[in-house]
C-alpha cells in the first residue's frame, strides 16, 4: 500500500485546493483561516489540530498549499501544485510533512504520467527520522519500483559537506547502480546508507545490499519476484566472508558455509528443498567438533561429537531422527564415561551403563516387569564385583505420574509420587519381610498414623501439616518404651520412659517444646552418666543435678542459677566415690582454681581460670 501521506495529498489537492483556488479567481477575495481536525474534517478552533488559509495565491502558474499546526507558525504540510486544466485534477508536484519540533518527517516528489489521471499517481518517496534519512522509494500505481533504501544514523559524526539530500527518480531506476547517498539533518547527524534492495511491484526482484558505517557491503543476496533465488553471501566488517548460502525459489538449496573472523571453516551443512540432506560438520580453530549426516531432514547414521582438541566426546546412531543401538559418551581422556542401547524403532532403552573414572564399571540398569509395572533393575559394582541391586517402578495412574521403588540392597518399599511429592499410601519392608514404616503422604508430608521402624520402633501421629501431633510412642535399643505427647509439632506434656518391666525409669515435662519442673533424664545427660535427676526452667537447668552412671553410683554434683548458667563449686566423683575434679564457676565459666585429686583423695593438681580462660602464669 502506498504511504498514508499520499492519500492526504490527493484529498486535499483534489477537494481543498481545487475549491480555494477557484475562489482566489475573485477580484476581491479576502483571506480567510479554515480549522480541521486529524481526520480533515472542519472544525472549531479550539478542536483544531491543523490550520490552513485561503485564497491560495498563484505564481508562475504555481500554487501552493500550506497547513499549519493550530495556533503556531509551525508548518505541518506543505503542497506545490500545477495549475489545473481543467479537464484534470491539480497535480501535486512536491509535497512536505514536518514534525511539530520542526524535523522534517516526509516528501514526496510527484511525476504526473501521461496516461495518468491520477494525481501523484507516481513518484519518490522520502521518511525522515530525527537523524536524518530512514527509507527513500519510488512508486507507481500504488506499488514501490526501482531501488528501496533504508538508512541508520551515524550520530555524532562529523557531516559531510558533499552529502547528497536528495534523489531523482531516474537515480532511483537505474538498476544498474546502486545510489549513493546520504543526508544531514539541523544537527549535523549524518545518517548512512543501511540497506538497498531492487524492487518491482513491491516485490524484491533483483539483488539486496546491506551495508556498515564504513559503507562496506555485509551482505548481498538475490531474489525473483519476491523469492529467494541464487547466491546470498554475508561479510565480516573488514570484507572477510561470513556466510554463504545457495536458495531457489525461496529454499535452501546446496551447500552452507560459515566462516570465523580469521576465514577458517567453521559450519558445512548440505540442503535439499529447505531441509538438511547430506554431512553436517563443525569445526573450533580448525578441529572437527561435531559431524552428523542428514536424509531430508532427519538424522540418518552415525553422529560424532568431539572435544576441541579432536578427542572424541560422544558418539550416537540414528534412523529416520530416532536413536538406535548404542550412544557413548567418552571422557577427554578416551575413556568411556556412559553408554546406552536403544531399541531399534521407539527409542525403548534396552541397557544403560557408567564407568568410574578409573575405567571400572560403576551401574548397568536394564528394563524389567514387576508386579508394581514397567521397571528398571539396577546393578552397582565396586572393583567389577556386584555391590548391590534396586528397581525402580514408573507407574502411570490418575493422568498423573507416579514413581514407585520396589527394591534397594536392604529394604524393599512402595511410595507414589504426584507432581515431585510422596503422595498416598507408604509402605516399606526389610529384607527380612519385617515392616519397616507405614504411613501416608500429602503434599509431601506424613499425615495421620504412622509406624516408623527404620532407626527405632515408633508409632506417631501427624496433623495436616505434616507436624507431630500426639502421641508418640517409641522404643529405644534397651528396650525401653519412651511415650511423649505433641501438639501441631511441639512437645507438650508428660515424658515417660519405661523398662520392660513397665517401671518408669525416666519423666518429666513440657510446656511449650521446652523441658520444665522436676526431671529424671536419662537422653540428655553427660557422656558415662545413665540416669541425671534435677530440675528445668523455660528448658534450662537449675539447682543442683546429680547424675549417676549404670550401677547407681554418683558421678557429677553441678549447680545452676536459675537462668540456667553454671555456678559455685561444681563436683565429679571417682568409682570410690571420692571426689575427682572440683571446679568453680561463674556466669557458666570456668573462674577460679580448679582441683584434680587422686584416686586417694589426695590433691594432684590446681588450674587457674578467669572468666573461662586457663591462666597460665
């Protein structure tokens, strides 16, 4: 379609000016000033966006039409017109369209055609952007002929003085040449000839240029009444080749090339139809990367992949795009890192094996049928001997997928998986068939009833959160049954622990996840202590504590302050239930001396400390 602007030349020309000239025919005329909107249309003042004044006077059979942004001097569009005939339209000859900055926007040269009652019915068109030049035409009947230019700026730079600011349309017909030139807008901005293309019938029908600053050709290519045909070639912006490339009829036909900045090869595809037909290679600085081949389209054969320095880094055969027998990965050093057989139609994976760094053979996994359905049975070898087996089962239910491991090397357990979450039901199972943990998921969290045998026989309750929520019941590698209650995830309540004779050896209580009142420990007490008795604050120790090893005999005597800090004179005692160690606290650390004695009572040695540092003077 023809530029917007060539529709306002006609509108105009052949309603506004036809009728204001007539009226300049007056002997008396006055001038008068005339309001339109956007759209052409007459308006009132305050709506206006334009302003034009009638008569239009004539000048050596010239007119000329001038339209102004309402309310300023700054013009909006400029016509030059012949005079009329009288059996024709005005024929516009030059018109002009100015931004409101007052940057030049567009202009438009008309040629009237002798057969052409059209008015601007053929011409050169120019678009300006703030910088200079954007795109330059010619046009005949609606549709762009000749040479298409397109510019870029060159902001900055200094202006030339022999830039040209303007092309004929017999210029702009020479197929023969491409024009030369360029234009400099107020603020001397140089813009540069960016591309340049042949077109008939606003079609591409002849060469295309793309040019650099430096005025350099990038790339050129040729097309057919709008298609691709021949030779197309890219450039680096020193002229070194870049690419080229062979088309018909708009495809890729023949051999592609593409080059580095020094020549060197660095891409060869072969096409046929706009498909790759053929061998494919790439190289880096000159070595062979990657070398494939190609039957119209697909991937046919044996693909090759290689390290920069031509170690081959992966190797793989297609059919018809799909992966058939076997694919090998290699590490730098040639050593074989991974392998996998396929099938020969679906891509089905029939085995699939890694090697340690070493060369040892480190897993081979092969597809299997297990009750649970498709699975893969998985061997570990270490120094080439069977370390272990496990199977993994993919499960496909509720349009969602599920995973389910049916075996490790010591337990066997059923899980489902939605969305990356355990989800339902958990089972799992010792080797032994003893039960391991049985349970349910949500969102990735137990809820509800569960029995966790894995580290110590447990039964527990989760709320929906996933947090412990009442009681819980475990039983500890003595024998020992411990029972603590949970509300949402915090301990609450009474701790229990009893014998196999149900004797409590062991209580306590919480308020709010923290241990309070009178305690009979036996989890958190010193190393060799079995039983320490005292009691807690917000967690915290306070008063005296006495702990007693397995046969009931006293091992330490420690005093607390009641923000749970070590204080005073601070006792461990001997088998013979002498004392062994004194040490002297304040604030929780180590100050003043603290005694050892021997076996006998009898003092052995004395440290001295001072806010918990041992002084050695």
């Amino acid at each position: 379609m023809m530029h917007n602007s060539l529709l306002a030349v006609r509108q105009r020309l052949g309603q506004s000016v036809l009728f204001v000239a007539l009226l300049s025919s007056a002997p008396f005329a006055h001038s008068k000033t005339y309001y339109i909107n956007q759209s052409n249309q007459a308006v009132k003042a305050a709506d206006a966006a334009y302003q034009y004044d009638s008569p239009i006077k004539q000048s050596d059979g010239n007119w000329s039409f001038k339209v102004y942004f309402a309310g300023t001097s700054q013009l909006y569009e400029k016509f030059d017109a012949t005079a009329p005939d009288y059996n024709d339209s005005y024929i516009a000859t030059r018109y002009w369209q100015w931004r409101k900055d007052g940057s030049l926007n567009e202009r438009i040269t008309c040629h009237k055609s002798p057969k052409a009652k059209d008015p601007c019915a053929q011409g050169t068109y120019e678009h300006w952007e703030r910088y200079g030049w954007s795109e330059v035409y010619n046009y005949s009947n609606n549709k762009k002929m000749g040479w298409q230019l397109s510019y870029d700026s060159l902001k900055n730079k200094t202006a030339d003085p022999n830039c040209k600011t303007s092309l004929s349309y017999q210029v702009l017909m020479n197929k023969d040449k491409v024009p030369e030139a360029g234009c400099i807008d107020k603020e001397n901005n140089r813009s540069y000839l960016k591309s340049a293309r042949w077109v008939q019938n606003s079609k591409i029908d002849g060469p295309s240029y793309r040019f650099n600053e430096q005025g350099r050709v990038v790339e050129l290519s040729h097309s057919k009444n709008g298609l691709n045909e021949g030779l197309a070639v890219s450039y680096y912006d020193d002229g070194t080749k870049k690419s080229e490339a062979h088309y018909h009829r708009d495809r890729l036909e023949g051999e592609y090339r593409l080059y580095d900045e020094k020549g060197h090869l660095t891409v060869l595809k072969t096409y046929r139809n706009n498909r790759l037909n053929g061998l494919v290679q790439n190289w880096h600085k000159q070595v062979l990367v990657l070398e494939s081949h190609f039957v119209n389209g697909k991937k046919e054969g044996v693909e090759k992949q290689f390290y920069n320095d031509g170690v081959l880094k992966h190797k793989i055969n297609w059919h018809h795009d799909k992966k058939v027998g076997l694919e090998s990965f290699y590490a730098n050093n040639g050593q074989i890192t991974h392998e996998i057989k396929y099938a020969s139609k679906d891509e089905k994976v029939l085995r699939e094996k890694r090697w340690r760094d070493n060369g040892e053979l480190f897993t081979v996994e092969v597809p299997v049928n297990s009750q649970y359905g498709p699975a893969y049975k998985t061997t570990t070898y270490y120094k080439n001997q069977i370390k272990e087996l496990w199977q993994s089962v993919k499960i496909n239910r509720w349009k969602k997928e599920r995973w389910t491991v049916v075996a490790t090397h010591k337990v066997v357990n059923i899980s489902q998986w939605v969305d990356g979450n355990r989800e339902g039901e958990f089972l799992m199972y010792n080797r032994d068939g003893t039960l391991a943990a049985k349970g349910r998921y949500h969102q990735g969290h137990r809820v509800g009833p569960w029995i966790d045998n894995i580290i110590t026989p447990s039964q527990e309750n989760y709320d929906e959160h996933g947090k412990l929520h009442g009681l819980q019941t475990t039983t500890l590698k003595s024998g020992d049954v411990k029972t603590l209650n949970y509300i949402h995830g915090e301990k609450q309540g009474e701790y229990r622990v009893r014998d196999v004779n149900k004797v409590v050896i062991a209580k306590g209580r919480y308020e709010n996840d923290k241990k309070t009142g009178p305690w009979i420990d036996i989890e958190d007490c010193y190393r060799g202590v079995s039983v320490c008795k005292g009691s807690y604050k917000n967690g915290k120790r306070i008063g005296k504590w006495h702990s007693f090893d397995k046969d009931g005999y006293l091992v330490y005597l420690l005093n607390y302050d009641m923000q749970g800090q070590q204080q005073g004179d601070n006792y461990q005692f001997n088998a013979q239930g002498m004392v062994s160690l004194l040490m002297r606290y304040r604030d929780g650390k180590l100050d003043g001396d603290t005694l050892y004695y021997k076996p006998d009572g009898s003092p052995q040695k004395v440290e001295h400390y001072q806010a918990g540092r041992k002084d050695n003077s």
